[in-house]
C-alpha cells in the first residue's frame, strides 16, 4: 500500500459502477482520487465516504474539451499531478441496430464513448507523462467481438483501437496503457438487473491489479467474463 501513498489517480464516470466501486478499490490502496462524473450528489457522496482528504469531486461532461482541460487544471491544483487516468465514462445506445436505431443514440454513444475518451488522454497526457504514469481505458468484449447491429459495440472496437495507437505513440515514454475488457456488469447502466453477470467491483479488482504493477510489468489487456452457469446444476 506505502508505495501508491501520494499517487493520483483521475477517474471519469466515477460516479456510480465500475467507477464508483474502482474509486472505493484504489483508496483502500492509498491512491488519492480525482472522481470526475456528471453527478454532483454522487460524486459528493463518494467523497464523503472515501474521505475529503483523499478524493476531490468534479463536475466534468467529457464530450466538452474545454471542460476536461478544466478539470485537470483542478487537479494539479489540489493535487499537483496526476499519475493514473482511468477513462471510464461511457454510455449505451438504444435498439433496433443499423436499420432502426434512432440516430441521435449513435451520435451519443460516439462522443462519450469515443470522443470522450480521446478528449481525457489529450487533456491528461502531458501531465501522465511527467510522473512516467499509468492509463487505463474501459474497452469491453464487444469491443473484441462481433455483436450483431450494434453501434456500442463498435464505439468500443473504436476504444480498443485508441488503447493500441496510444501504446504505441508514447512508448518509451515510460507510460504504461492498459485495456480492461469487461464482459455483461451488473451496473446501473442497464435499466434492470441482470442474472449471471460481473460485479462492478470484479472490474475494479482488475484494474488496481494493473495499476498497482511494478514498474517493469506493463499489463496490455484484462478481459474479463463471467464464469459459464454450471450445465445441470441441482
């Protein structure tokens, strides 16, 4: 734990899921946080849970630069780094696939779950580099596999494609970037509960795991899937 005392860790769609449940993961390994989300009462409940002297909320809509660029100038001011980035915010989309999703859904999903991750890595970079850091992006198994008709799925071949082209442009920059590849969380991202599925705290297992490396061992990728029900279970 003494070693990631003082580290700074900026998460976005912090406030709820598997940013909330990372948020809660990364403090009890002594990371202080940056919890960055749309939801003011949230985010000011994680605070006050975590503690105030070891989280800061902020108010960020990641599909605005301008904000972003804000909000790690907030950072550095309470903090004065930034160590980690977790570029989490994300969203879903509506049914009816390529014949008959509403457009407006598609224009969602690809400003927050494309434009707004590469929104935070610009807004971040400079920064990461500075303390040879860490960034970890939310991808998912659809973003690894072919779902039928489905724009988020491809906004996260697109988050897949970030994480690669990133890797490769700063490498040797001593920044480590890591893609964590959810299967089905149970998270307030769907409407109603679901059966047989990850834990929001599952992924956020996964990614103090990564963050919490030696410097020498870059984790690339964590896929993560729910174990198959048991066949003929009694």
């Amino acid at each position: 734990m003494s070693d990631n005392n003082d580290k700074v860790l900026l998460i976005t769609g912090a406030s709820s899921g598997i940013g909330a449940a990372t948020a809660r993961a990364a403090a009890r390994q002594g990371f202080r946080l940056a919890l960055c989300a749309r939801s003011e009462n949230k985010l000011s409940a994680l605070v006050q849970e975590i503690g105030e002297a070891q989280a800061i909320a902020l108010l960020v809509d990641v599909t605005d630069y301008a904000d972003q660029q804000r909000m790690v100038a907030e950072v550095i001011k309470r903090f004065d780094r930034i160590d980690a980035v977790f570029a989490n915010a994300g969203t879903g989309g509506e049914p009816g696939g390529f014949s008959d999703a509403p457009v407006e859904s598609w224009k969602k999903m690809v400003d927050v779950n494309i434009l707004g991750v590469a929104f935070t890595l610009r807004a971040t970079l400079e920064e990461v580099k500075k303390r040879h850091g860490h960034v970890v992006l939310t991808g998912s198994v659809a973003g690894r596999r072919t779902l039928a008709g489905s724009m988020y799925s491809a906004t996260k071949w697109a988050v897949s494609a970030i994480g690669y082209g990133l890797r490769e442009e700063i490498k040797g920059s001593g920044v480590r970037v890591t893609l964590i590849e959810p299967g089905m969380v149970d998270t307030p991202f769907f409407d109603e509960p679901k059966p047989d599925v990850l834990k929001a705290e599952d992924i956020a297992r996964a990614v103090v795991y990564a963050l919490t490396q030696p410097a020498h061992v870059d984790v690339h990728e964590l896929m993560v899937l729910p174990t198959p029900p048991l066949e003929n279970a009694d």
